[in-house]
C-alpha cells in the first residue's frame, strides 16, 4: 500500500537511494488504487 512505503521512500530518496518498479520506472504515488506493484529499493 502506498502509505506504507511512502516514508521509507522519502527519507532512501533524501539519502541519495531510489525506489524503482521491477522494469525500472519510478514508484508512483497517488495513482487509482493504492496497491504498489513490485519494486526494488537501492541506495
């Protein structure tokens, strides 16, 4: 669910990590459904 990766994302991303789909597009939020699709976090 979205709220539940949303901070972690924040504070990868502010670390100088990304948070990417398994086919490398960007995690989106705020999307119709709130369900997230596989994804991949990096730092």
């Amino acid at each position: 669910m979205e709220w539940d990766t949303a901070a972690g994302h924040a504070i990868l991303t502010a670390a100088g990590g990304k948070v990417e789909r398994l086919d490398g597009r960007p995690l989106s939020y705020g999307k119709q459904g709130f369900e997230n699709p596989h994804f991949v976090a990096k730092s």
